[in-house]
C-alpha cells in the first residue's frame, strides 16, 4: 500500500536518514534492521549505512568488533 506525504513530512524523514547515516557506531542498530526489517529499503539503509560508517571508522575498531560485524553480516 502507498501512502502520501507531504513535502516537509519527506524532507524531514530525509534528514533523519542522514543523521543516521552520519552518526558514529550505528553498527547494532545497522544489525538489529538487517535482522528484523520486512522492507528491502530498511534493509538496503541499513547495509549501506554500516559500509559508510566502516569506511569513516573501520580503523577504530576492536578485532572482536569486527569479527562480530563479519560474522552477522
């Protein structure tokens, strides 16, 4: 089903989506979207979000981190 929505209603979901995108270790909420999110938009977020925040931060990461990331993804 689609539903409408204004023009301010999509500009500020945007902003959100880039906020979240931006934001500094979104790698379990990234997981918890992957895991549980119906809707392949959710899901396409939240993967890219993880590899745009690998690309800003993987370097600080703890090798259990990472084993973590590979091992759910």
């Amino acid at each position: 089903m689609l539903s409408t929505t204004s023009s301010s209603e999509r500009k500020e979901a945007e902003k959100i989506l880039l906020q979240f995108r931006s934001s500094p270790r979104p790698y379990s909420l990234c997981l918890e979207l992957l895991s549980h999110a119906a809707g392949e938009y959710a899901r396409f977020g939240a993967i890219t979000t993880v590899r745009e925040a690998l690309q800003r931060e993987g370097g600080t990461l703890s090798a259990a981190e990472l084993a973590e990331l590979r091992d759910r993804l």
